[in-house]
C-alpha cells in the first residue's frame, strides 16, 4: 500500500536527563510525545509505535503527513513556555524541541507494524533534521498541494545508505509566516497568501546601496568579490552569510568560520555561528567580529 511514514523525536532527550534529573526530564519528554501522538490523529494518522523519545505515524498520503507535522512542531513549541509542576524550572529555561522527517511511498505491513524502503527513507529524514525542523525528500514533495510546497525549500542531495542515487531533501518552512501555518493546519485556502504584504530590504554599506524587491531571491555577502555586496574585513568568510527571501520575511543565515554579529537597534547584539535570524526592522551586521568600532558593517532596513 502506497502511505507517508513520519518519525519525530524530542531533541537533546540524554542532554535533558543530565539537566533535570529521570523524574523531571520523562515528564517533559512525555508530554512532548502526548502532543506528537495528538497531532498524528488529529491529521488522520495512526500511531503505529513509540520507542523511547521517538514516534512513528503512517498516514494516508503525504498532505496529512505534512499537517501533522507542522502541528507536532506548534504544539511543542507551545510547551516551551508552561512550567513543570514540581520542579524549578522557569518558563521559557529550556526549550523543549522536536525533529520531524516524513517520506511517502509503498510499504509492507504485517502485525500492525510498517516495513521497506519508504520507511527507511522517513527515518533518515528524521536524523539529519535538527532541533525545530521538520525534514521530506523531493519526491514527497512533489505529492504535496501547491499551497502547501510553496512552504518548502530544497536543502541538498544526500547520499543515502542502501540507495544507488542521492536523495533530494527537503525543509519544510513551518516557522516563516505563523498565520500562513495556522491557516493551512485549520483550512487551506489560497486567500491566505495573496493577504502577505509584500515588503523589501534595503542593505547598505558606506555609500553603496542594495535594494531587494519582493521578487529578489536573496544575495550573499562576503570577501569574495562575486558578492553583492563585498566585505573588506580580513575575519570575514569569502562567502560569510547570505540572505534569503521567504514568503513575505527576509532571513540572514551565517555560513562563516569567525560568525555574524547582528545589531537590531535598541538591543543587544547577538551573535550566529551556523544559525540564521529573521531581519525585522533596523540595524547592522558585522563580519567576524563585533560591530563597535568596526566601519566594515552592513546596515539594513525593511521597508514596504
């Protein structure tokens, strides 16, 4: 039969026994499973079993697979903000997260549990994700609704074990637009995206200028002079960070040896190192090194 395997786990499980102690840590990773276990039937999945701090689902196709899993990533979201009872832990201390990886296709059945390809391919899918990302393989994707593979991004090719060919694989952009998440998990509708104010990002370094339009992919900037925009300081990557357009949000993602610096005005700077951000508002990025006192600085502005 043809159907969507999806596998989650709750990221960190060993590091959050370290942290709190058996009795604290299972009832965090026990309820993170309640709203995974939730989500599949509520998408119109079956729970096929749990190991651990991992849950495997089956679902008719790959739409409810995609559904569920945006769901499982929300409710677990919303879990980071609740206190445990009995224990010291301060609402938003720790985190709470969930890896997600689905894959559609045939599988073998037999005495309720699910075997072969696809559902090896789905639990791969799973272990490369990270911490908050749900991950699908091309030809997942290729099943999806058009409303709902705008919301996808390819990622690579990887070489999977006991595959002849790479497989393409996929993010699903769950976290770039909240309305357009919520609007899809409760009903699709194609209004919900023609209602996404368009808006630009003006870059600008020294006297040079950058302007990218709603229809602009993005850019990337760096030593190397093929930038568009080119960094003269030294602890700069030749290819530092690039920034990506998403729906109606633009997002700087470090991809350098020495970090990004970011400075949103009137808040502290933060520092990426292999992480991405949502640029909002006003501020600078700095390249290698902090921003004070440094002229090879990068300044931002969203505009509409």
């Amino acid at each position: 039969m043809d159907v969507a395997i999806l596998f989650a786990d709750v990221a960190g499980s060993t590091r959050l026994y370290e942290l709190f102690g058996d009795q604290t840590a299972k009832a965090l990773i026990d309820a993170c499973l309640r709203c995974m276990r939730d989500a599949a039937v509520d998408s119109r999945g079956r729970v096929v079993k749990i190991i651990g701090d991992e849950i495997m689902c089956v679902f008719p196709d790959a739409e409810h697979a995609y559904l569920a899993a945006t769901e499982m990533q929300v409710r677990v979201g919303e879990l980071a903000i609740q206190r445990v009872s009995d224990s010291q832990m301060q609402p938003g201390t720790h985190s709470r997260a969930i890896r997600v990886g689905f894959h559609a296709g045939p599988v073998i059945e037999e005495n309720g549990d699910l075997f072969g390809d696809t559902v090896n391919v789905a639990s791969r899918m799973t272990a490369i994700a990270k911490a908050n990302q749900i991950m699908t393989t091309g030809s997942t994707v290729a099943r999806l609704p058009d409303l709902l593979r705008i919301s996808t991004r390819e990622i690579a090719a990887l070489a999977v074990k006991g595959k002849g060919e790479a497989i393409s694989v996929f993010e699903v952009i769950w976290q770039a637009s909240e309305d357009l998440t919520m609007a899809i998990t409760m009903q699709p509708n194609i209004a919900s995206i023609s209602m996404i104010v368009p808006r630009s990002l003006r870059l600008e370094r020294g006297e040079f200028a950058l302007v990218l339009e709603p229809e602009h992919p993005g850019v990337v900037l760096g030593r190397d002079p093929r930038c568009a925009i080119v960094v003269a300081d030294p602890q700069a990557s030749r290819q530092h960070a690039r920034i990506e357009r998403r729906r109606d949000k633009f997002f700087l993602v470090d991809q350098s040896t020495n970090g990004t610096f970011v400075t949103f005005d009137g808040e502290p700077e933060i520092v990426l190192l292999r992480e991405e951000v949502m640029l909002r508002g006003r501020g600078r990025v700095s390249f290698g090194h902090t921003s004070t006192d440094n002229e090879e600085t990068v300044r931002f502005s969203m505009v509409r």
